[in-house]
C-alpha cells in the first residue's frame, strides 16, 4: 500500500487513511483544472454533504471567486465539462455541484482498507506530529486534566462528567498521535483539610478506617461540617453585611482549621503524616475505580503538590510586574486595571499568608511547563468554574514571557450540570456507588432472559459493562454544554439512542460471524465487493456511511465533543438495524461468495463501530 502521508500538493490530505480525501484530490485537481484556479481552494471547499440523498461531497461553487459569470451558469458549465473516474457525473443543484461516488469502485477500494486498517481505521496519527513534512521533529505534547475529584469529598456528577469527557479526548489526541499526559489534578490541598484533620481528632477512628477508609473520611467530613455550619452562617452573613472579618476567621473551627492548614503549609511532620495518609489511600481507591471504566492516569499530582517556592515565583513575577497588589495583608489581583473588568478582583494569597486555588493552579501550570514542557493543556472543568480558569488564563498572559506563551495553549473544556445523580439506595459518595448501582440494575435485566442470560460466560462482568456504557452514552449524547436529567430508566433502555443499543448492535454484528466460522479474514479481503454489492443500495448506504468516520474523527478534534462520534455511530447502527433483513449474510440461494462479500460489508462495519467506541472509552461486549 502507498506510504500514509499526505500529498504534497495537498497537505491536509490523507487519501490512504480518508477514502473521502481521496475522492476530494481527484475532484479538487480536475475541478481545479477546468475552472483554472489554485487545487486547494477547491479541496477546502470539498464539504460532506449533509444527507446521503445530497451526495457524498458538495462543492457550492462561488467559493471559486470566478467573475463575470452567475455561479448557476458556472456550476452547469463545469458540470459538463468534468469526467471524473469512480465519481458519478456530478448533479448541480443551483449554486451546488454534487458527487456521488460509483458504488462498485468504491466498495472494492473501501471494505479491504477498513479490513487492513483494523483497529487503526479512523485514526489519523499525522495530526500530532509538530512538523508534518518531518516526522522526526517529534510530536506535539498535550496535557488533558480531568476527573480531579476532591478527597473525603463527594465524587459528584461534575466530576463523573469530567472523567467520562476527559477519557475520550485524552483518546482522541493519543490516536491522532499526541504525545499525551493524562492528569487528575486532586482537590487534596486547603482549608478544608485543616476542617477535615479536626474532624478527624473529633471524630476519628481507626478500626473504622481500617474497614472503610474512604466511607469513613467521608462520615467524618460530614460530621465535622455538621459543627461548622452554623459559623460559616454567622460568617458568611457578616461578610454580606459588609462587616470586618478578620477577627471571626480565628475563632472556633474556622479558626482551627486554618491553623491547621497553615501547619501543612509550613510543611509541620505530624499534620503532613496524617494528611498522607488520607491521600494514599484514597488515590488507592481512585486507582481501581477507574480500572472499572478503562481509564488510568499518568500523575495523580493534586493542590498539594504545588510547590511553595514556585508559587512564591509567581508571587513575585506578577509583583515586579505590577500586577498583584497588597490589600489589607492579602495579595490581590484587580484586573479591572489590567483590562480584564469582567473578571473583578482576585485574592492570591491569604491574610494569613496561606495560599489558595487560585496561586496554586498558578503554580501547578508552571511547574508542568517546567516538567512536560506541553504545547497545549485542556482543563476538562464543570461550567462553574469558568470564571476561576479566565481568571488562570489571564494571569499567564500578564505574567508575559514564556508563561504568556504556555497560556495561549490552555483550554478550557467546559461542560453543563446533571440534576438527579442518586443511586437507587440515595446517596452518591463516590464513582464505585454509580457504577455498582446501574451494573447491578442491567444484571437484573439481563436475568429477565434465562435462555440467553445462560449464554453469556460471565455475566456480571458483561452487566457492569453494559451499565458502565448506560452511563457514558447517556453522558456523551448532547453536547458539553447541555444540562441533562440523570435517568437510571433511560439510561438502561434497550430501544432508543442508548448505551445497550449500541451495545447490541455490536454483539449482533458479531453473532454473525459465529455462524460462518468457515469464512476466515482472508476470504473476506479476497472476495470482489464491487461488484458483488455494488448495485444493492443498502449496502452501498452503509459503506458510503462507514467512509464518513474518519471525518468525524477530524471533526472531533475541533469540536473537542464526544457527541459528534456518538450521533454518527448512531447514525451507523440505525442504517445497519434496516439492512439486515434485505442483506443476509447465510442464504443459501445466492452462494458463497455473496456471503463473503456481505460478511466483509458487516465485518467493516463491526470494526468501524468498535473503534467508535473504544475511541470514546467504553469496552464492546460480544455478547449480551
Ligand atoms: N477539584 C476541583 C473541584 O472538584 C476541580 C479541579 C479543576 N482543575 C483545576 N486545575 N482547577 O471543584
């Protein structure tokens, strides 16, 4: 097969890996010809067309910039003119020039590259490459933060929907071939681990620990805000009356924990210890639980791993530059002053000379320059907490410099909320509560059909699975933005764009080849799908909709939403579910070869759905 690069005089094309771009440089070279006008300007033009019934590429002609004649007349005109090989003759549509491609030399071009690609099919690993014309400049290293739940705290939907967002870019960018790190950046670090630690001397208990360490932080972290409450009223409705401050901040549990935070700080052993420990065993936790959903990390760094002196740095970067000012004993930011109004005014530093979230996300995003040197880092961060991450951004470009120029590659992945995440027993208290709930929910479902439930090896196994892809397709299906309702009914349906559908269709593409176990992947790349399914129009719409994935992986890449995968594997498994009946594998009338010939249409088919989904991080089953 010709080398997987792009063309020189086409750089963004890769027809080895993308059968549309190879239609794309014949169509934009001999378009370009005719109409005597640059080959790439044409190629840019060539759109996927938005239905199957409008083509595959549609080029809307006054994108050529010809004058003196009417983009209608042009169209027609160049319409005639055009004799392109494999492409029908194209359909004008007023300003439109339509392709369609000639089903049987499509069909022997595209089934034997899917076949041959494999798991590979779709992906693009040109994209992460810093120079694409020198593979040996390396390629471009990209950091994805995500999940970064905060410990004894809950694992809430915020965090669920950062983890199952930040799984699939961090995938999307390895395949596109990204050198990528992936990051949880734990809450672990503040004044409330001072509060957690005092809590610990009230109500701790090590036998408890010992049986559930991460249930039992948690009770404890809920006992102690009980305590705490009504001092966080008093003080929250002082400071909303405008009154000084200063002096309740040292009194009672409020003051506690801030001195207890400011021992931690100070790097005091004996309140380190006890923090220690509380990290290491939760990261032990976390560890396993997102084993369950596939996902590992390569740094759990976390607030506390922010380093004093670092932060001091920036302190001082952003003093010598005029930026951060003093104000009552604290280190604020005004960015009215600095062109950013809209962001109001920020504290870096505490009155007592603690940090905060702010001066550490500072230094964190220092210390991975220092330490990963990345080109581009994605924060995959709740809505929320928008302000705060503008408010890290703009403090990169006022430090100037080389943190200016870091800054201009971080991004904010931001998505909306979820209302009513709650397992059937209430409470959510961490991942594993999720998951364990909507698995065991699919294995009661699952046990409503004995002849099959019997089939599957391990069920348990197959039904956590299922649940886990309830969960991650009920997440993935709107955009990041949209708020959505947690619905355990919905989730679990069967019928409808949902996690087991897709599921299924998987499974039911591979019962097929259970019942050809004759037929071998030699046999499927060998047979003449050209002409064998060339004229059946179902197959033909399904391959045309397979040859669109690698566009949609593209796509992806600039929309950063695991939505356009999902509605196009959607789109796959809806066109399969209507071709079945009309297109059957084992019939004995029409003869071996046509069976071949269908098994490499629906084999082709199965990869390209498992790569979708492997892609946005769920785990196909084969049967269910
Ligand atoms: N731990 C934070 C929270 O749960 C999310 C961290 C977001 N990332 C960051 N770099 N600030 O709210």
């Amino acid at each position: 097969m010709a080398s997987t690069q792009s063309t020189a005089a086409f750089p963004s094309a890769f027809p080895d890996l993308n059968a549309l771009d190879r239609y794309r440089v014949a169509i934009a070279t001999e378009l370009a010809r005719i109409a005597n006008v640059a080959p790439n300007l044409v190629y840019a033009g060539l759109d996927r067309a938005s239905t199957l019934d409008f083509g595959d590429l549609v080029f809307a002609v006054p994108r050529l910039r010809v004058k003196g004649i009417k983009p209608q007349d042009l169209a027609q005109k160049l319409a005639c003119e055009l004799k392109l090989e494999g492409v029908q003759p194209a359909v004008v549509d007023d300003i439109y020039l339509r392709f369609f491609f000639s089903p049987s030399t499509f069909m022997s071009s595209l089934l034997p590259q899917i076949l041959t690609q494999g798991a590979r099919y779709g992906l693009n690993p040109n994209v992460g490459l810093r120079d694409p014309s020198d593979p040996s400049a390396g390629r471009k290293r990209m950091i994805v933060e995500f999940s970064s739940p905060n410990i004894a705290k809950k694992f809430h939907a915020g965090h669920l929907r950062s983890t199952i967002i930040g799984g699939f870019l961090a995938n999307l960018f390895q395949g596109s071939g990204y050198d990528v790190v992936r990051m949880n950046y734990l809450g672990d670090w503040g004044r409330q681990y001072g509060l957690l630690a005092c809590g610990w001397q009230k109500y701790g208990s090590e036998e408890e620990f010992a049986r559930d360490p991460i249930d039992h932080l948690f009770q404890v972290y809920v006992k102690i805000n009980g305590d705490f409450a009504p001092e966080e009223e008093a003080y929250k409705a002082a400071k909303a009356r405008g009154e000084d401050t200063a002096h309740l901040e040292n009194q009672g549990l409020l003051g506690e924990a801030k001195r207890y935070f400011a021992r931690m700080e100070e790097g005091d052993q004996d309140a380190l210890a006890l923090w220690r420990r509380f990290r290491d065993i939760s990261i032990q936790r976390y560890r396993e639980t997102y084993a369950r959903l596939n996902i590992h990390f390569d740094e759990y760094s976390g607030e506390s791993q922010v380093g004093q002196e670092t932060m001091g740095k920036a302190e001082e970067i952003l003093k010598e530059k005029g930026v951060a000012e003093t104000d009552k004993g604290a280190e604020i930011i005004d960015f009215g002053k600095h062109g950013a109004k809209k962001l109001g005014v920020a504290i870096v530093r505490n009155r007592n000379g603690t940090s905060n979230y702010l001066l550490r996300d500072v230094g964190a995003a220092m210390q991975r320059m220092e330490r990963y040197g990345f080109d581009e880092m994605l924060y995959v961060v709740m809505a929320e907490q928008e302000q705060h991450l503008k408010c890290l951004f703009k403090v990169m470009e006022l430090m100037g410099g080389e943190h200016a120029e870091k800054g201009k590659g971080m991004r904010h992945v931001s998505f909306g909320k979820v209302a009513g995440m709650s397992t059937r027993k209430g409470t959510v208290k961490f991942l594993d509560d999720i998951i364990s709930d909507v698995g065991g929910f699919m294995h009661d479902v699952m046990r409503r059909n004995e002849k099959k439930y019997r089939e599957v090896a391990s069920p348990e196994d197959t039904a956590e699975m299922l649940g886990i892809s309830a969960i991650m397709v009920q997440d993935m299906s709107g955009k990041r933005a949209n708020n959505y309702e947690y619905s355990l009914e919905r989730m679990t349906a069967f019928e409808g764009d949902t996690g087991p559908y897709l599921q299924y269709a998987h499974a039911r593409l591979c019962s097929i080849f259970r019942k050809i176990p004759d037929i071998t992947h030699q046999d499927l790349l060998g047979v003449d799908a050209g002409t064998l399914l060339g004229e059946s129009p179902h197959a033909v719409r399904l391959a045309r909709i397979m040859a669109l994935y690698p566009d949609m992986v593209n796509h992806a890449l600039k929309t950063l939403e695991p939505a356009t995968i999902l509605t196009y594997l959607f789109r796959l498994t809806h066109e399969l579910s209507s071709s079945y009946d009309h297109l059957k594998v084992v019939n004995p009338e029409e003869g071996r070869e046509m069976s071949i010939a269908r098994a490499a249409l629906y084999e082709a088919a199965r990869q390209t759905l498992r790569n979708g989904m492997v892609l946005l991080g769920l785990t196909p089953v084969d049967r269910m």
